[in-house]
C-alpha cells in the first residue's frame, strides 16, 4: 500500500462518514471520527455487498456508495448499542 492509496482510502472514509453523520442527522463522531466509521464502513459494505454476491469493484463513486453504506450500517448499530445502554 502505498501514499496515494492511503490518501484514497482516507477522502473515500472522509466523504462516506460525512455523509453518513448528515443522514443520521447528530449521530457523527467530528472529523476523525467521521473518517474512521467511513473507512470501517467501507469494510463493512464491501464484505456485505460480497457476501450477497454484488460485485463491488468500479470507480471512486462506487467505492464512496459502498463505504456510505456500510457507514450507515455502522451507524444504525453503534446508535443501538448506545440506547441499549
């Protein structure tokens, strides 16, 4: 892995965690935050998407779509332990 990759990988969470937080309305965790639960997002709906048989390879796009995805799927969880607790 090299710089640029990582650069990717760190606008896609960025985009995908900021958008997830709008969403959500209130639920983001700040810029870090946001970052992270978009790069663990898009773990997460790539392993999802793959495990239902989408293929999830493409452009920029698409990898922002699936790391939204998961974001919020990370979101949903986190906001449900949250209340749980």
């Amino acid at each position: 892995m090299n710089a640029m990759s990582i650069l990717v990988w760190l606008v896609v969470g960025l985009i995908a965690g900021w958008l997830a937080g709008e969403v959500t309305r209130g639920t983001g965790f700040g810029l870090v935050g946001n970052i992270i639960v978009g790069i663990v997002g898009a773990v997460l709906g790539g392993i999802l998407l793959s495990a239902l048989g989408v293929s999830v390879s493409g452009g920029i796009l698409i990898q922002i779509l699936v790391a939204f995805l998961g974001a919020l799927i990370l979101l949903a969880i986190v906001n449900l332990v949250r209340r749980a607790t």
